[in-house]
C-alpha cells in the first residue's frame, strides 16, 4: 500500500470519494428498508428512486469519463475516430428512451421497464470490463478480436438500458404526488440532485479505478454501482406504493415479446454503433422527417397555437449548436486535457466530476435568480436566456483558448482554465437545459406533448453527434490531436457561437411574440385539435392531460 505521505491530489481525490461512497450507500439501504412511510416530508419512494437513479449516473458518468481514454490508449482508436464512437454512443443515449418511454407507457409500466433498463445497465457495465488484447493497431485485426465485438455490445447495452431506465423513473417521481402537491417542485430538486451527484461520484470512482489501477477495475465498479442501485429498487418497491405499474394487466406472454424487443434493440444499436456513417444518415433522414411533420400539424393549428409551434422549432433547433460544443466534455475536450494540461498528478477522467459538482453549487442559485428577476419584471424571456447560454458555451472556448496561449505542446496549459471553461458551459446548461425543458411542456399543444418532448431530446442526440465530429476534426489528417489545431478550432466555434448568441438575441422579442405568454393560460378548445378541455397554465406545466391519473 502506498504510503500517505507519497500520496498524489489524485489519491486524496479518490480517498475522499470512497467515503463519500460508503456513506450514501449505507444511507441509501437504511432509507429504502424502513418501514415508515415518509422521511424528511417525503413520500419514501422518493428516496428509493433518488438512489437507484444516483447509482445509474454514477455507472453511466463513470464509464462516459473511461470512455475516449479507453478507446484511444486502450483499443489504440485515433483520436478523431475515438471523438467519433464517443460522440455516435452519446447520440445513441438519447434516442433510445423514445422506445423505453412509449413501451412504459403502452404496455409495460414504468417499474417493470425501469428494473429490465437496470438489468440490461448492469450486464452493459460488467461487460465493460472484460478486456482483450491490447495494443492491435491493424483495424482489420482488431476486428477480428473477439473482445471488440464484446466492447460493441457492452455499449449496446448501456444505450438500450438508458433507454427503458431513464425514460421512466423521473415518471415515478411525478406519480408518488397528487398535482395539487405543493412538495412536487421539491420532490424533483432533490431527485435531480441525486442525479448530479451519482454522477460526481462515479467520475471520480470509477475514473480514479480505471486510470490507476486498471480498465476493468472502473468498469467493473460502474457494473456493481448499477448492482447496488437495482437492489435498492427492488426492496424499496413497497415505498413505491403500486406506482409505474402496467397500464392494463399483462400476460406474461405479452411481457416477454416486449422484453424481446428490447434484446432486438441490442441487436440493431450494435450494428449500429460500429458504422457512424449509418447513424448520420438515419438523424438527417428523421429530423427531416420529424420537421416536415411538426409543420404539418402547425399548419392545421389556429394563429396562436401555430405560432406558439414556430418558436418550438427555433428552440430546438438551437439543441444542437450548444450540445455540439457542451459535449467536448467528455471527448476532445478530455483529450486535450490528458495531454496538453497541467494535471498536477490528477487522473484525466476525475476533471469530468467538475460540471456536476457546478450544477448542484450553482442550480439553486440561478433558480433563486429567475425567480427574483420574475418578481422584478426582469426576467428574460426563454429564447433571450437560450443566446445567454450559447454566448457562455462560445465565451468558455474562447477563455479557454485565451489561457493555452500557445499551440507549443511543450507548454502545458495551466488547470486554472479547465475549471473556467466548466464553470462557463456549466451557467450556459442552466440557462439552457431547464429553461428547454419547461418551453417544451408550455408551449406545445396537448396532442403533439410527448411529440414535442422527443423532439427536443431527438435534438439533443444530434448534439451530442456532432460533438462527435467536432471531436474527430481535432484529430486532423492523420487522427492525433494536435494543440494548435485544436486551439483554432476552439477559437473558431467560440467566435461563430457568439455571433449566433448575438442573432438569437436580436430575434429573441420576435420568438418572444411567438409564444404569446399572455395567453397561454386559455388553452381553449379550439386551440387544440384533440379538443380538450381548458386547463389552466399551472396544470399544462404540471404535465397534466385529460384522462391522465392525477395522483
């Protein structure tokens, strides 16, 4: 055992971790064993979905921070083909919760898909740390290891297993409390912090295992993390209260062809994600598609309600430009930082624990911000606040860049501007990600909610694919990152995302107009062409539809 006194700021990081870790696993396993039916003012079934949940973003955020380091020192992937895989998995992640959701929805309930999502997670992570022979640098021998076409599935089963996971236990949440519960807006602060800080912890776990000791040492804790969080559920299912369950009862017939489906899904995600070409193709295909549809039923929509469409598709349309460039995270930005910066012994992946660590520091703040500008008339409108968020993300290239100072790889790059440019995409993400998520759930006409909703997580997956190919631009000609190319191409999307700050800006009073805010609490029947009945503009952002159980 290495001796406290040799130890580097990456082993304290890690030290300190791990206890985290054992407190809120013993926590987590007294919560969902007791026998009462609140803790803290809350529902108990609250707590079993905040640590199952916690235990998946810790296994999927500790495999994301492993990922490009493993494929590139690993797997020996050039660095723009590694950018590449990254970004064409990350895209993957959030197209899969459209089948996950609707599955739930239709037939199979949101427990049974989130406990086969867990399952499917946990054999995706475990696989994960099965390695084969390292250092095959022929592409046509490295196919012809088994192990590649193990690594392959392993990531097929992380993306179908997101899909049924993460689709449906945020739905839970909203089912443990009527509508008229005013601890609903509290009951989601606390699960969302239990996602960023699942996901904190397993980037510094998981990353601190995987680059010290070994590759199959953090993945393998990522499998057991998504273990612990599948046990927690299962024994916290009477805190759930019969929530999540099937919508209609389910032979078991039935059941098994629907978990079929999701073994088929495997299938197609691994052929998939061994041919980016495919994906692209398939998301120019079906946004055009998803496009020409959204105008079509705009069309048939009254002045407003068509309007109110219009300022959708600008929205979301902006999903892609800020996701292209927030997602260097864990891609070239990564790399960069592994090869060209000052890490004072710290492991690579641990800087990914940065951005969650900023969201559960700073999202109380900006909520209180919004919420003090509402009162004094100031706040800005959602398309204002979306060019405040692609101005930061352009801005932390730029400070980033600033920083470096030279393309001289000799010259390291101090670690004071890591954190700047965390801290700067991170206030862009809270200006941006809520804020989307909210417009989504206002603005869209009743028939066309959970269309709208997969719209903008549809976006997002384009994001995150040409974060893919801003990645594989980094590796230049001959795919190794080179310093100097990549500090231009950083400069080069920070200016352009300001100058399309700027525009969005300019058009934000036009959007603003679009949404017509004024009204959109008469939702009227014949603004609608499902023709249901009024609700008022606090039900619609409570997720509320006729017919919708509303405990």
């Amino acid at each position: 055992m290495k001796d406290i006194a040799l130890w580097t700021e990456g082993d304290w990081i890690g030290a300190i971790g791990a206890v985290a870790l054992f407190a809120v696993l013993a926590i987590g396993g007294v919560i969902a064993t007791r026998k009462s039916e609140e803790f803290v003012g809350h529902p108990r079934g609250l707590f079993v979905l905040f640590y199952a949940e916690m235990w998946e973003r810790f296994s999927y955020y500790g495999m994301r921070a492993l990922l490009i380091l493993y494929l590139t020192k690993f797997w020996l992937f050039s660095d723009g083909s590694a950018n590449l895989v990254y970004g064409a998995y990350t895209s993957l992640v959030y197209i899969t919760p459209v089948l996950g959701g609707y599955l739930a929805d239709r037939w199979l309930g949101q427990r049974k898909a989130v406990l086969f999502g867990g399952i499917v997670l946990a054999l995706g992570h475990l696989f994960m740390a099965y390695e084969g022979l390292q250092g095959i640098t022929d592409p046509a021998a490295k196919q012809a290891d088994p192990a590649i076409n193990v690594f392959w599935l392993a990531l097929a089963l992380i993306i179908v297993g997101s899909g049924f996971l993460k689709a449906n236990i945020a739905v839970i949440v909203g089912q443990l409390y009527k509508m008229t519960d005013t601890r609903r807006d509290a009951a989601y602060t606390i699960f969302y912090m239990g996602v960023n800080t699942g996901a904190a912890l397993g980037t510094i776990l998981v990353g601190y295992l995987g680059e010290t000791i070994g590759w199959s040492w953090g993945f393998g804790l990522a499998g057991i993390g998504m273990l612990l969080g599948l046990v927690i559920f299962v024994l916290g299912r009477p805190a759930l209260r019969g929530r999540g369950e099937p919508p209609q009862p389910l032979a078991k017939r039935s059941e098994i062809t629907l978990y079929a489906v999701g073994a088929g899904a495997v299938a197609v995600i691994w052929f998939l994600i061994q041919y980016v070409d495919v994906i692209q193709n398939l998301l120019i295909v079906s946004g055009v598609a998803m496009l020409g549809y959204t105008l079509y039923e705009a069309f048939k929509l009254p002045k407003e309600a068509r309007e109110r469409i219009f300022a959708i598709i600008f929205l979301v349309a902006l999903n892609p430009i800020f996701w292209g460039l927030f997602e260097q995270a864990g891609g070239s930005l990564s790399l960069y930082t592994d090869k060209f910066v000052d890490r004072g012994g710290v492991p690579t992946s641990l800087f990914q624990s940065i951005n969650p660590i900023y969201i559960v520091l700073f999202g109380p703040m900006f909520a209180g911000l919004w919420q003090y500008l509402g009162k004094k008339g100031l706040e800005p409108s959602a398309p204002a606040k979306f060019a405040l968020a692609l101005a930061q993300v352009g801005l932390g290239f730029l400070v980033f860049v600033w920083g470096a100072g030279t393309g001289d790889p000799a010259v390291m790059t101090s670690v004071l501007f890591v954190f700047l440019i965390y801290a700067l995409h991170t206030t862009g993400e809270l200006c941006l990600s809520p804020v989307g998520l909210s417009a989504m759930t206002r603005l869209s006409p009743l028939h066309l909610g959970s269309f709208i909703m997969g719209a903008w997580y549809y976006m997002t997956a384009v994001g995150n694919f040409v974060a893919g190919r801003i990645g594989e631009a980094t590796g230049g000609e001959g795919g190794v990152m080179d310093k100097q190319l990549t500090l231009d191409i950083y400069a080069t999307i920070g200016w352009v995302t300001l100058g399309v700050s700027v525009a969005v800006l300019a058009l934000s009073p036009l959007v603003r107009r679009w949404m017509h805010l004024d009204t959109l609490g008469d939702r009227a029947s014949d603004h609608d062409l499902a023709g249901e009945p009024a609700l008022g503009l606090e039900a619609q952002e409570a997720g509320f539809h006729p017919g919708k159980r509303r405990d």
